[in-house]
C-alpha cells in the first residue's frame, strides 16, 4: 500500500512537470512578458522602460529556459521556468496582478465553493441513483420509457437555462430567496439553497441516463440471472447485488471529482455572485491575470491527481479482490 | 458584389464533400448501409435527421459569404470598385427583409407598439408619453432585442455558429484521437506510456480553463495584429476556428481512451494474428484490419459530442471565453439579454428564442445520436 502510494506520488511529479510546460507555453511563449506588460498597462503609449519596469516589478524580467549570462547550474535554474514552476510545486503561488496573495485568497475563498458544491454533489449523487435505480427496477414500462425521454429532454437544456430560470422564478417571482450574493457565517445558508437546487437539477437528465445504463448493463450478467433463480425478489437482486457490483464503475466516475469540488463551480458561482474559488477564476481569466489561473491550473491538476489515487483506494474498499500491489 | 470565402466556410464545405464521398463510395456496400437504413426506419431517427438536415441548410446557406458593391459616388470610370466592409451571407440575402427592418428598441413578439414610452407629439400638438408604434407592425414574430434587431433573424444567424463549433472541433480532435489511441493500443510499450502520460496531463487540467487560458492566448494575439484581417468576420472567424481547435486539442482524451481499450482487446484476436502471420506491415494492420473495427466507436463519438460541442459553446461565449462578441451566437444572445428579466415588465422573447433554438438542435442530435448508437453498437441486440 505505501509502496503504491509513493509510486503514484513519483507518477505525478512529472505529469505536473508536463502541465507546467504547457501552461508555460501557452502564458510566457505565446504570450511574452512584453505582451502581458502592455496588456497591463494599456497598448497605447507604452515606453520600453515602462514595460521593462513592469516585468522587474512582476518578476518577469528573466529569460525563459536558458540564461546566457549566468554561469553553471544557473544557466538553467536561474530562469523564468523554473522560478516560476518551484514555487508552485512548492504551493507558493506568489502575488496576483494586483498585489494580493494568491495562497491566502484560495485559503479563504475555497469555503464558500465547498459550501456550494459538496451538498450539490451528495444530494446529486443520492437522487440521481435513487432515480437510475428507480428505472431499472420498472424497466420497459411507461414509466422507464417517459423517464428516459425527460432525461434526453433535461440534458438538451443549456445550462445556462436552469441558472438563469431558477433565479427568475425562486429569486424574482415567489421571492425564496436572494437572487444573488453571500454572507459569511450561518446566514449564508439562505444563498446556498438556490445555486444548490440549480446544480442538482442541471445535473438530472445526464446522470441519471448515464447510471441507468450502468445498472441495465449489470442486469444482463449472468449472476442476476442466478440470484433471480435462486428466488431473490427484484428489489434484492438490485440493491444487494446489481448496486454492488456497479459500485466500481460509479466509483470511477465520482471520486474523481471528489477533491476537485474545493474549486468551485465557474458558473454557478459567478452567476449568484458567490465570492467562491469559481468566480475567483473567472475574474482573474476577465482581468487577464494569469498569475492567478497559472495557479488555479495547477492546484487543478494536483486535486486531479488526488483523486486519481483516491479512486484506486476505494476501489479496494467495495471490492475485496482489488489489491494495490 | 464579391464572393468571400472564410476559413471556416472553406472548411465546412470540405467536410461536407467529405461526408457526401464518404456516403456515395459506401452506398453499394450492404453491411454498412444497413445500420443507417436502421436509423432511418425509425420515427426518432428520421425525425431527428430531418430537423438535423434543416438545420444544416440554415447553416450552410448561411456559409456563402460575399461583400456588397458600394454604390460608386466619384472617382474615375474604371477605378476598381469599393466593397462594403460588411460581410453577408445567403441567408441574408433571403432574409434581406428581417435583416433590414430594425426598430429602436425592444418590442415584444408581434407587437405594435415599442417596449418602452416615448415623448411624442399627441393629436392636439401637446406632448404625451405613450409607446410608441412600431416601423413594422406585428412584423417580427419573436420580437426584437435592445438595438431593435429582429430576434428571428438573429436565432438563425446563431445556427451556424452552433454547427461550426460541433462539427469542426470534431474534425480536429479525430486525428489525434485515431492515430494516438490506437498506436497507444497497438504497439503498448513505450509507446502506450509516453501517449497515456500525455493524456492524463492534459486530463488533469481543468477544462474549462485550459480551454480559457488558450482563448486568452489568442484573443491576445488577434488583437496585437489587426493587419492580418480586413474585415470583422474575417477577425471573428478565426477566433472561432481558434476556438475548435482548442477544444479539439483538449477533447480527444475521451475517444483515444476508448480507442486504445479496443484496439488492445482486437490485437489479440485471430484476424489480426493471422495478418500478422501473413506478414501484413504494422500500418497496413492498423489500417484496413483495426480501423474498420472500431469506426463505430469513432462515429458514435462524434455524434454524441456534437450536442455536447453545441451548449458548451453557450457556457463558453458567456464567460467570455467562447466565440467572438460581435459574432452571432447562442451564447452571445443569451449574455446579452441575461438582465432583461430583471426588467419590468420582463423581455423574455430574446432568451427564449435563444433557448428554444438551442434546445430543438440539441435535442435533435441527442436523439439522432441515441438512434446511431443504438444502430452500431454490436453490444446492442438489434430487433429487426
């Protein structure tokens, strides 16, 4: 089991190397710190001197990957790469654009994204098996067959329709709740009820196909045929052994996702204007200011990572003959 | 007038005489036709196809693009002659009539009056505030949106660009996909390591903002060369070619995955352990022996992401990240109008035509791609 966990934990080293390389490329190469300096400071009018005092003050006044006038180890090391790249594996995320601290932002706002995003997937995760189950326990009858199509009705829907139609009717029409905001403490509840409800819902129609069809494919195995044969009633072959043996590829799919809730959602959050991770996103890619999404794509890849491993140890847990070697 | 060919017209035509090949030298070959006779067969699928194909003619109609000949005011005969800067399209053409026949404002679907009041001059020479009447009454069946364009036009407008974005990331994603999944699937090995490494890299990104950090990225490059476009569509258009090319780029993980996990269970089997034996090269065995078997993988896929493609864009224009803000789109319209419900009374029409609009082209595709997996999934027992 360590030996697994340490030989995962070397795996990811270079997978976060390689997503450092691209994000480098895509933000320092593509976009050079001149680029990003006049995008800062306007297009028009700018001196040399004003972008070279930029990047200095931003610590962008290095080249790339090789540094010709140092000596040494420092040819390679003393560059914009591996500065850049250190302090992120180091979980040192340096300054915003505008000066603020990036770690202690992601500190504080990653509450409220979790806040909002971990009932959205446990209630999801509930009553989208509740319903999958539910089809497949009355399996070809009407019932089945209109719930499939409200599915394939629901997942045509843009997301943007469930954001936007929750608020006019909870928020403006029958006035539940407020249309948009936060407070921190226990008040905050009253602005988590509506982005939660909007989440669960956006999520019905593709959830619930995509489970329904797990669990018709278990019925069609051999075992249920023997479980039936030996008299169990349907409800037992479902819950006990169809339930059962799906869980791994439901695992799959959902503890994947687990870490990456401390994200936060871009659109929800941004929507409800939920000072969350989410919208911390979005207005950084508004402003610009990649310092801040070069770190979100990281931490990003890192929870990924996470739960990457996170889904092999669960395996373990709902099937005795997994073992990681 | 002058005919204009954007980068993206070009190529939506190349992949329709793609297709249209595809389909003509697959015609006399039953055990490919048949599956497709299957879909057809059904009333979801016909249905689906035929609102699919609707959609396609508003789409392609609107691919022609050409620029109008300015009326020559002065100048010497024979000077060459000055284009509008303004690219249009067929369907602007045919739909000169809507495109023209602006109003101030909003105004509600077949209304006859403006939304908002006016002071105006009253039958008696006093001033009054009322609404006004419309330039064109009852003349636009969806209303009109906050500079007084028509909404239909613009709904129809926004079909293209939902067809773009589904078709051509495909069209991007498929070589990667093909060619990596299945040397990954073949030859394992080193192979299979450096291409699974590669894949799980780009998985582990956030989506949203791999696909936000490279539209930046080019946004950014665009605007620090306007001499490279000479007109606004031509600028838009290839921020929207930029645009499938990123999400193709980041969306093959899915279908490589797919296509490896296939061609390791296929190279073991008989088949291709005789090519082997027959002495067929590694190319040659991929390609007439393992690619045919997992077309439908390909093509389910590819229907399946299509309706995917459509309302990502919808998310994608509303973060700012999606296709140009000048362009017509679904996502632009509804980003537009997302504070009309706060106004009193409500402007509904622009976000439900929007809507509605998405939600028919999606819903069709969605059905369409239900029949087609149904159809050549051989896991799926087909009652004939």
């Amino acid at each position: 089991m360590l030996d697994y966990l340490v030989r995962r934990l070397l795996y990811a080293l270079p997978i976060l190397l390689g997503v450092n390389l691209l994000t480098f490329a895509l933000f320092f190469m593509v976009n050079t710190p001149d680029d990003m300096a006049r995008i800062h400071l306007g297009v028009k009018r700018v001196t040399p001197q004003a972008i070279e005092a930029w990047k200095a003050e931003h610590g962008y006044d290095r080249p790339l990957f090789i540094n010709t006038q140092a000596t040494g180890v420092d040819q390679v090391t003393d560059t914009l790469f591996v500065d850049k790249s250190l302090g992120l594996f180091a979980f040192d995320f340096g300054m915003a654009d505008d000066g603020r601290d990036i770690a202690r932002e992601i500190k504080t706002r990653m509450w409220p994204s979790l806040a909002i995003a971990l009932p959205t997937f446990l209630v999801g995760l509930l009553c989208y098996v509740s319903f999958a189950l539910l089809l497949t326990f009355f399996r070809g009858s009407a019932l089945d067959r209109g719930g499939v199509i409200l599915c394939v009705a629901l997942m045509s829907i843009s997301g943007l329709f469930y954001v936007i139609g929750g608020q006019y009717l909870m928020g403006k029409l029958w006035h539940w709740f407020p249309i948009s905001g936060w407070q921190p403490g226990l008040d905050a509840w009253k602005f988590l009820v509506m982005p939660v409800v909007v989440g669960l819902v956006a999520g019905i129609g593709d959830s619930t196909r995509f489970y329904r069809a797990l669990f018709l494919e278990e019925m069609g195995k051999d075992y249920v045929r023997t479980a039936r044969a030996k008299g169990l009633s349907d409800l037992r072959v479902l819950f006990r052994h169809v339930l059962g043996n799906a869980m791994i590829p439901i695992l799959t799919g959902v503890v994947v996702v687990i870490p990456r809730l401390f994200l936060g959602s871009l659109i929800i959050e941004s929507f409800f204007g939920i000072p969350g991770l989410g919208s911390y996103t979005i207005d950084a890619i508004q402003a610009q200011d990649f310092a801040i999404v070069r770190s979100m794509v990281f931490l990003g890849s890192v929870l990924y990572i996470v739960g990457l491993v996170l889904t092999d140890i669960s395996y373990t847990l709902v099937d005795p003959r997994v073992r990681l070697e | 007038m002058k005919p204009v060919l954007l980068w993206s017209d070009a190529l939506l035509f190349l992949l329709m005489a793609g297709v249209l090949v595809l389909v003509w030298s697959m015609r006399h070959e039953d055990w490919l036709r048949d599956p497709w006779r299957h879909v057809m067969r059904s009333r979801i699928g016909a249905g689906s196809a035929l609102l699919l194909v609707v959609f396609l003619a508003v789409g392609l109609l609107d691919s022609l693009h050409y620029r109008e000949r300015l009326p020559r005011e002065a100048g010497p005969p024979g000077a060459t002659a000055q284009h509008s800067g303004e690219v249009l399209s067929a369907l602007d053409w045919l739909l000169t009539d809507l495109r023209t026949r602006t109003e101030k404002t909003y105004s509600a679907p077949l209304a006859t009056h403006l939304y908002v009041k006016e002071s105006m001059k009253g039958p008696d020479g006093r001033e009054v505030r009322d609404y006004p009447p419309l330039q064109y009454p009852r003349g636009h069946l969806l209303g009109t949106d906050k500079v007084g364009q028509d909404v239909l036009y613009l709904s129809l407008k926004s079909i293209r660009t939902g067809l773009l974005i589904g078709s051509l990331t495909t069209l991007v994603m498929l070589p990667f996909a093909i060619t990596l999944g299945m040397a990954a699937g073949y030859f394992g090995g080193r192979v299979d390591d450096l291409i699974q490494y590669v894949y799980t890299t780009i998985n582990s990104i956030p989506g949203v903002l791999l696909i936000a950090a490279a539209v930046l990225v080019v946004q950014a490059q665009i605007e620090a060369h306007p001499e490279l476009f000479d007109t606004a569509a031509a600028r838009a258009d290839v921020r929207l070619l930029a645009l499938c090319a990123i999400l193709g780029i980041t969306g093959w993980t899915g279908l490589a995955r797919l296509l490896r996990g296939e061609v390791l269970k296929l190279r073991e089997m008989e088949f291709v352990q005789a090519a082997r034996a027959f002495g067929v090269g590694r190319l040659a065995i991929l390609s007439r022996h393992l690619l045919p078997n997992v077309m439908h993988l390909v093509l389910i896929t590819v229907v399946i992401d299509f309706s995917g493609l459509v309302l990502a864009e919808a998310v994608l224009s509303y973060v700012g990240v999606g296709v140009d803000p000048a362009m017509n789109s679904f996502g632009n319209m509804i980003n537009g109008a997302r504070l009309e419900l706060a106004r009193e009374p409500v402007v509904w029409w622009q976000l439900a035509a929007a809507f509605v609009f998405m939600f028919v082209l999606v819903l069709a595709a969605n059905l369409f791609a239900d029949q087609v997996r149904d159809a050549l999934d051989p896991r799926m027992e087909r009652k004939s």
